[in-house]
C-alpha cells in the first residue's frame, strides 16, 4: 500500500519542546483541511494520547527494535486516507540502544530511515547563536544518508538572537523552517514518568489550539507540508486477539496501552468491554479475558483497594477464566501496594507481589522474554518485546516466574513477571511477539 508523504520531529536531546511543536504541527496542519496521520517512534505510550487529541485520529507507535517488519507494515498502513504523516521522535535523534554492537538501533534516525520520513530537528538555541548551525550540521552529517529537511528553532529570545541564528543556519546550508520565541506557557505538566496523561490534562484542548496558532504564526506550514516525502510501499498485519471478550480497565490509574494492540483486536473482531476500576465497577462476567493495562495505580492506591465491586468481580473471574496485567496492572494484582508516604494498601491478592514507592527504584529500557508459562494469547516458549519504566521497588514476588526477562542486550533482569492459577503479570509493557 502507498504510503502518504511524512516527516518525523526530533532533537538533539530531551527537552527541547519538540512535543508541544508536534501538537501545535498536527493541529494547524488539520486545521488548514488535511489529514494528518501521527506515529510516535519508540516505545513511549503517553505521547500518541496527546497526538490523538491534536490529529482527530489515532496515533501508533512505530518502534524499529521491538517490532518485526510485519507488524511495523501493519501499523504503516494505518495511514491509509492520510494528507500527510507526521511522526515524534524519542530523546535525541540519533539515541538508541546498542544490541548490534552499534548506536543507533530503534532510533528516532532507524524509524526515519526505515519509512523514508525527512527529519525536522527541532533546536533549543537559548544560550547560544551561531553555534547552534554546528550543532544541526552535525546531525545532518552524523548519518549522510539520513534525509534532512532542516531545523526549527526554539526559545530565540530577540530578533538580534535570530539574526544570529539564521546567520549560522546559512552558513551551513541548513534550511530554517520556522523560529519560535521563548515563552514560559508553552509546556506540557509533567510527573515522575514524564507527561500527565493527556485525560488529566485540565484544558488540553485550549492549549493545543495555543499551540496550533503559536506554530502557524512562526512556522513555514507551505515549507512543512513541501518538505515530506513518501516512503516504501509497505504491508503486514497486526497483533491478533488473545480472546474473543476482553475487559479492559479504562481509567486514569490503568490506560497505557499500546494503541496497534487494541487495533489489531479489534480489526480482528474482538469485542472490547471497558471498566474503571476506578469508580468500582466490576469486568463483565461474560467475559473471556480481564486486562489489566500500566497506568498509574500508585496514585489511587486507597480506592482501588476499597472498592470492592471491582476487586469481589476480579477474583471470582479468576477462579475459572484468565486475568493479566502489565505495570501498573501487574501491581494491581498483587498482594500489596505502599505508596510514597508508606501506606500499605491490600490489592486483589491473585498474586503475592508486594511492591512499594516508599522505597523508590527506577526501573526503564526494553525488556525481551521468553515464557516459561503461557499468558493470554501467547503459550509457552514465545519470544515477546517490550518496555518497562516504573520507579516501585519488589519488596516480594513469590510466585512462579512467568518468563525468563532480559534488556535489550540479553542481560537477564530480576522482573520475571509472575503466574497462579489463571492470574498472570509483568512489569514489562507488551509490544510485539519478537518472532511475529
């Protein structure tokens, strides 16, 4: 399937604002009547809720680590009806982990290559003037075969600090595609994991509008929508349904879930049955499978262990039908939760895990397993990618190990996840089967 032209927003680094220039992009860019198609490269399950919002449809995360060539088709051709794509990168261009003994591998630059998107590189120059050139001709050499559309740049602090800029931009032949001033208001609230979820964001859709009309006014949209291009023709297929009934807890302690998972359910026929454990409501009794995604359950600790429609509706599906949950979910599942004041709060009790925020431990990178049991829709012996980042520390994880973890290298983690009975959980986010 032909692909719509794109392009994919990056930096040099984390914090640059590429973000709220990606929001401000989707929006004016569908305000101006195309459609817009983003993608999200990597493993990040915040981003693609706020492109969502920006776009008016969907966003997927394209991640050239965890995902096969078949699933990255599949997810490509979720584009199909587009204008234009418009793809976010990860931290820095060019970051990435290193399993084949080289840098680079699942970078923001690996996606831009794979799909033949032209990078705008989104550059901070406060500080700084005609150094920021050396900076972008950097980027643009590191890889020559990388296309290059030219640079954005971010909190220039006078019309004298854009001269300047623009002075060094020529020089080295880099094109300007737009110059943002500085302005405190433009940022996204943040938490321990980065962004609040985009449903917490108290006027997400008045500060996307700001963001739109920010862009519009210091963007070459013409120059944007002229620089993306099309890449290869490209097919696959989606990741196929554990069962036929899922509920899914939906709320604000449980909602990262990658967005090509519960398309590919869902294309596939699978029914999705939301519940919020949040407001004490039950999974549907008829259901075939209760999923538990990450979230932030460390927030809602209190409530979720009183409220008991949920947790009596939990543990009397698990008697005879399957329960999973990844992260948060997972948490959820255990025997215990202790905040960050050293609370203690009683889960569901399907599993022993006890794990606590009172002794904070950061936990962050890719993770490939290898079950040792099956897990709704995978048996035993599959080879699974993902991602974990969470800052609980195991206190106890006395069950049977549901697979054998590692990180993106193969060195072995101690988070095996867990199984009993019909209950199974990891702390690592499901992002493909590896041999799909």
């Amino acid at each position: 399937m032909a692909t719509a032209p794109g392009l994919l927003i990056s930096a040099p680094s984390s914090g640059t604002g590429k973000t709220t220039v990606m929001l401000g992009l989707l929006r004016a860019l569908a305000e101006d009547g195309l459609t817009v198609q983003p993608f999200k490269s990597g493993p990040d399950y915040i981003d693609p809720a706020f492109h969502r919002a920006a776009a008016r449809r969907p966003a997927f995360n394209i991640d050239t680590w965890a995902m096969p060539k078949s699933l990255i088709g599949g997810i490509s051709e979720q584009s199909q009806g587009a204008d234009i794509i418009v793809a976010e990168g990860s931290m820095g261009l060019y970051d990435g982990v290193a399993t084949r003994g080289e840098t680079g591998f699942g970078s923001s630059a690996e996606t831009a290559l794979k799909m033949g998107w032209p990078v705008v590189l989104v550059i901070d120059v406060g500080g700084q003037a005609q150094s920021a050139a050396a900076t972008a001709l950097g980027f643009k050499a590191y890889n020559p075969n990388l296309p290059f559309a030219g640079v954005i740049l971010n909190r220039c602090a006078s019309a004298r600090h854009e001269r300047l800029a623009r002075l060094g931009m020529d020089q080295a032949g880099i094109s300007v595609l737009g110059v943002l001033p500085r302005r405190g208001d433009l940022t996204l609230p943040e938490r321990h994991l980065g962004l609040i979820q985009a449903v917490e964001h108290p006027d997400l859709e008045q500060a996307i509008q700001g963001y739109a009309a920010f862009l519009r006014a210091h963007v070459d949209l013409n120059a944007i929508k002229a620089a993306a291009r099309a890449g290869p023709t490209t097919t696959g297929a989606l990741p196929k349904p554990p069962a036929q009934r899922i509920a899914l807890a939906q709320d604000a302690a449980f909602s990262f879930t990658y967005p090509h998972i519960l398309t590919g359910w869902r294309n596939a026929g699978a029914e999705i049955l939301p519940f919020s454990p949040l407001a004490d409501t039950p999974p549907a009794t008829d259901a075939d499978l209760v999923w538990l995604p990450g979230g932030y359950p460390e927030l809602h600790a209190g409530r979720l262990a009183a409220n008991t429609a949920y947790l009596n509706g939990l543990r009397r599906h698990a008697r005879s039908k399957p329960v999973h949950g990844e992260c948060g979910g997972y948490m959820a599942l255990g025997e215990a939760l202790i905040d960050k004041e050293g609370t203690r709060h009683q889960m569901a009790g399907l599993l022993g895990l006890v794990t606590s925020y009172e002794k904070r431990k950061f936990h962050l990178g890719y993770r490939q397993a290898t079950l040792q049991a099956p897990m709704p829709g995978f048996g035993q012996g599959a080879r699974l990618r993902g991602h974990e980042f969470h800052y609980s520390t195991i206190l106890e994880e006395p069950d049977a190990p549901l697979a054998l973890v590692g990180d993106a290298d193969g060195n072995p983690v101690p988070e095996t996840g867990s199984i009993r009975g019909h209950t199974t959980g990891t702390f690592f986010h499901l992002i493909a089967e590896a041999s799909a």
